[in-house]
C-alpha cells in the first residue's frame, strides 16, 4: 500500500490515500509485464485539521487497523480507521509532529514532536497522550527494533539519537554524532543493540 501525500482542497484538510495495483505475471512471463503495474485511488476524506498545514509521517497500526497520520503543521495526530476511512479522534497538543513509530503488541505509537523537543508516547486503546520525554533538538525520524525493545529517534538538529526503552517507556541512552542525523534504520542481523557496545543500527545522517 502506497500513501500519497496531503493538500487543500476547496478550504478543506484532505488526505488521499492510493492503493497500487500490481499485475502479477504467469510463469515463464518475461519482466516486461511488470510494467503494466498502476496505481489507482480508493478512496479521499477530509480530515479536521486547519487547512494548508504541512503533513508529514504515515504508519499503520495493524493490531488496531488503524491509519496514523501526523499533522506536522497543526500539532495533531489523526487516528483512522482503515475498515471505514473515518477519523476516530485527532489528538491535539503534539506541536511539530513528524515521526510516527508503532511498537507492535504495546498499542502505542511514539511521536517525534520538534516543536517541543519531546518523543509523545500515545496508548491507542485510550487515544490519549499518557507520556512525554524531553530530548535533544529537533526529534524526527524513528525505528523499532523489535529484539531488544527500543525505539530509535534521531534528533537532528542535537546531533544524536534517543534510545527509548518501550518496557519503562524512558530513554535510556542517547547517542551522539558529529553532524546532524536523519532516519535512523535498524539493521535486522545485528547481534547487539547500541546500548551493548555495538552500534548495529544504520543511522543515515541528513
């Protein structure tokens, strides 16, 4: 599933989701039939945000079926339903939202929140704000690693990386760099996470 961005459309906040349509080839086909691959939207609807407001992040909380979508310009969080297309609630009050990080099996997304320099914890069965961590300047992109429980964010403008614990929900480590880091990735073969001497993860720097 492909998610396209968001704009204004006639003085109203919507955002369009497009799903691809893959042509699948027959055996012995040849690579050419990949070609014929399209997309094609199903489905548009407005969202309650102030118009105009830059979109960042979309993820999807499979568990819930829900869509996570980050309303950077206006500091909300939508929460979607994917069955139906509706919002089920906008979380306000998470200035400068960009990352979004859902940990599987917690019913919780993570929130990178620049405006603040704060990681907004969100439980998705309350829909509530139930924590917020301070941080170096300006937290962005994030990943999961799922072995060793962390959730990686890397604040850009500090240079550094926070590892968030997802047990205790606190950061536990934060790893400095010498120029600004981006979105951080997780390499899935490492044996050792940051906090075991061995800095695994790939951080792309940006």
């Amino acid at each position: 599933m492909t998610f396209m961005g968001s704009k204004t459309h006639r003085a109203r906040t919507v955002l369009e989701i497009t799903i691809g349509i893959v042509v699948f080839c027959v055996f012995g086909a040849s690579p050419s039939c990949l070609r014929g691959q399209t997309l094609r939207q199903i489905a548009k609807f407005d969202l309650p945000g102030p118009e105009g407001k830059r979109f960042d992040y979309l993820t999807v909380d499979e568990e819930d079926h829900f869509l996570l979508s980050a309303h950077l310009g206006s500091g909300i969080l939508y929460v979607i339903e994917l069955q139906s297309n509706k919002v089920v609630k906008a979380v306000p009050g998470l200035p400068g939202i960009t990352g979004l990080e859902y940990v599987p099996g917690t019913h919780k997304v993570y929130t990178s929140d620049w405006g603040e320099d704060k990681i907004g914890i969100v439980d998705l069965q309350s829909i509530t704000v139930v924590k917020r961590l301070p941080t170096a300047a300006k937290p962005n992109g994030s990943t999961y690693a799922a072995p060793f429980r962390k959730v990686y964010v890397a604040d850009t403008l500090g240079k550094a990386v926070a590892v968030v614990d997802v047990t205790k929900d606190e950061i536990v480590k934060t790893i400095e760099f010498a120029s600004e880091t981006g979105m951080p990735q997780y390499d899935s073969g490492a044996s050792q996470d940051a906090e075991g001497g061995s800095c695994q993860g790939k951080f792309h720097h940006g």
